[in-house]
C-alpha cells in the first residue's frame, strides 16, 4: 500500500466556526463550592475555553506539528496518520511510540525533540483519534491496531525495533511485542498508581488476590474501589454508550474541552503546557474524532482479541510511584523497572526530559 506525505491544512472556515461556537457557548450553573468534586468546574472551562477562542494560536501550533515529517497510508482498510522523524544516525534504534486516551500524537512532540538523535521515531495516530479517521467498521481495538502497527513497521522497511505507550498505547505496544517478538527489541511503558489501580480493577479476581490487612494491600483495595466509584465514569459512558456522548463531543466544543481538560488536570501533578493541551483538543475538534475515540474504547471493552503476551525484554516507568503499582502490575522477572517521585498519567508532556533518559537507559542496553 501507498505511504503519501502529509500536511495539517485546517480551513479557516473550520477555525473561525469553532470561534463562533465558543462564544455562543450556552454555560450551566453550578453549586456553590463544589470545586472538582462533581467534574470540571465552571470557571475554570470558561477561563480555559476564553484562552482557545482568542489567546491560543491554532496556525502556529499547526505549523510547528507541520514541522514533523508526517504521512498516512492504509491498513487493514483504515486511514493510518503517523509521524517519521529520521534520526541523524544512520543505525539508530527504531522506536514505535502509541499515545493513549484521551490524547493524541501531539503528546509526544516535546519528548520527540529529547530522542531524535538516539532513535528513529515512528509516532502513530490510533485508529479513531485525529487523522487516523473516519473509522468504517467495527473491530478497531487494541489487537487488531497491534497488527496495523507491525504492518507499518513492516511497510517503513524496519526488521528490529523498539515499542513505548501508556494507558492504551500501553496495551497496544505489549500487543504489538506479543504479536512481533521476532523483530521486537524490547517493550518499554509508562504508568502511575491510577493506571495501575485502573487496569487492576479490571483484572479477574485481583481483589481476592490482596490481603486487607496488608497496608499496601490495604491502600491498593481503596485505589481499586475510588476508581470503581469516582474515577471511572467517562469510561463506563464510552465503554458502554459511545454514540450518546458523541452528540456532544461532536456540536459542543466546550463539552470536548471539558471531556480532555478534566483528565489532564485530574492525572497529573506537573505542570504542563496549556498550548500543547488545546493543540490535543483541537486536533479531536477540527477531526471531529471524539466520538470515534470513544468507540475506540467500546471496541477494547468489547473485545476478548488481547493478542498473546510479550517475551521480549521489558521496561516499566513509573511516575507518582509507590509500593501499589508494583503490587497490581505483578512485573514478570528480569523487568526493568524504574520509579520517580514525580508526575503522572502523561510524563511526555510532565517529565519528558526524565522519560527520555528512562527511554535511553533501557533501550541503549538491547542495542
């Protein structure tokens, strides 16, 4: 199949009409002193949703995503948008880098300026998210995006590479290690006690595994049941009804903005670059794949198709680290694993400079 070039070109119709709807935003009330115990609070989206409509600068953050060498092909009957960014170095390592939800390949273009020189940078689009639309059947979850990936390693002529994700990009790049261990050098993710207690949650029988008495046990259970509780919500609306939702992420940019915003501001501990955030939304916006993100989800919830488990060498990165994640995740011997103190769900944009090294340190010892 056809590699073509690509280049982001959003019509000024669309930017002006996402404009208009900001400022036609109908905003709800909201009860006094609720912060963020009820979601998003309603100061804070106006503020953020002010600053898209007239301080963000959509034609510069698009020129900077221009600046990446990107193309699309297909596979499996599907648009595929990725990033290739060469390194300098002829026999650099491949490396494969899966964003998860709710994100985009946008996430990575700060750690993508920490590795360029070390590695040859494949950055795809997850079927649903951004240019990797419109998605035209079902089926699109973790496994099958797996085999799209080794195809496109296959397709970019590289017969040694490494893989790296988190949250979904995780499950992908294990899917991908499983599927390809012939050509995979190594298995590199990222993760934090939310994730870990969010995988773990749906694990069978993993509560009956921990002891109540144990303290870490103990604070694992309660991870578990808070995001049972307080901490699922958006994924039991995608997983369940991805369509309802869609009505909304679809016509209501602020709704969009509040859907990502609220998860950035909820998982991470870091600061981050607010510019890169609405450069995320924008893309879900102007490519109108909310909803099809969300299907995304549905599909992996709906799917026994987990490909089969890695025996390549494995790295774990764990950010906001404590003795829970360790516990749930039950690493097989001989993992890699390294913790930090600090941040969270989307360390590219928190901590890229610390990720990239983790990165380095793993992958230069496979070489």
């Amino acid at each position: 199949m056809e590699i073509r070039p690509f280049s982001i070109a959003i019509p000024q119709s669309d930017v002006d009409d996402l404009a208009d709807r900001l400022a036609r935003t109908r905003w709800p009330d909201e009860l006094p002193g609720s912060g963020w115990s009820r979601g998003v609070p309603l100061e804070f989206l106006k503020e953020l949703a002010a600053y898209w409509a007239d301080g963000f600068d959509w034609r510069a953050a698009e020129a900077r995503l221009n600046e990446f060498p990107q193309f699309v092909t297909e596979i499996d009957g599907q648009p595929i948008h990725f990033l290739h960014v060469r390194s300098g170095n002829p026999d650099a390592l491949p490396l494969l880098l899966t964003h998860g939800f709710p994100s985009a390949f946008a996430e990575f273009t700060t750690l993508i300026g920490h590795l360029r020189q070390d590695f040859h940078l494949v950055v795809p689009s997850l079927p649903g998210f951004g240019f990797s639309t419109p998605v035209g059947e079902a089926g699109w979850a973790m496994g099958r995006t797996a085999r799209a990936w080794v195809e496109l390693m296959r397709r970019l002529g590289y017969d040694r590479y490494g893989v790296h994700g988190g949250d979904v990009g995780a499950g992908v790049s294990g899917a991908v290690a499983g599927l390809d261990g012939e050509h995979v050098a190594g298995l590199h993710v990222v993760t934090d006690p939310f994730t870990a207690a969010n995988t773990a949650t749906f694990l069978p029988g993993m509560a009956e595994r921990l002891d109540p008495d144990n303290p870490v046990d103990q604070l694992a259970l309660e991870r578990m049941a808070q995001f049972r509780q307080e901490g699922g919500g958006y994924l039991a609306i995608q997983n369940s009804r991805p369509q309802t939702i869609g009505y909304l992420l679809n016509d209501s940019p602020a709704g969009q903005l509040g859907w990502i915003a609220e998860k950035f501001e909820e998982w991470t501990d870091l600061p981050y670059d607010r510019d890169q955030l609405l450069t995320i939304v924008s893309l879900y916006w102007f490519t109108g794949s909310g909803i099809s993100a969300a299907r995304f989800l549905y599909e992996q919830a709906h799917s026994s198709d987990w490909g089969a488990p890695p025996a390549v060498p494995q790295a774990f990165a764990v950010f906001g680290a404590d003795a829970t994640v360790r516990k749930l995740l039950d690493p097989p011997a001989g993992t890699h694993w390294t913790e930090y103190e600090r941040g969270r769900h989307f360390p590219a944009m928190e901590a890229p400079e610390v990720l990239a090294a983790d990165l380095r340190g793993f992958f230069s010892g496979l070489k």
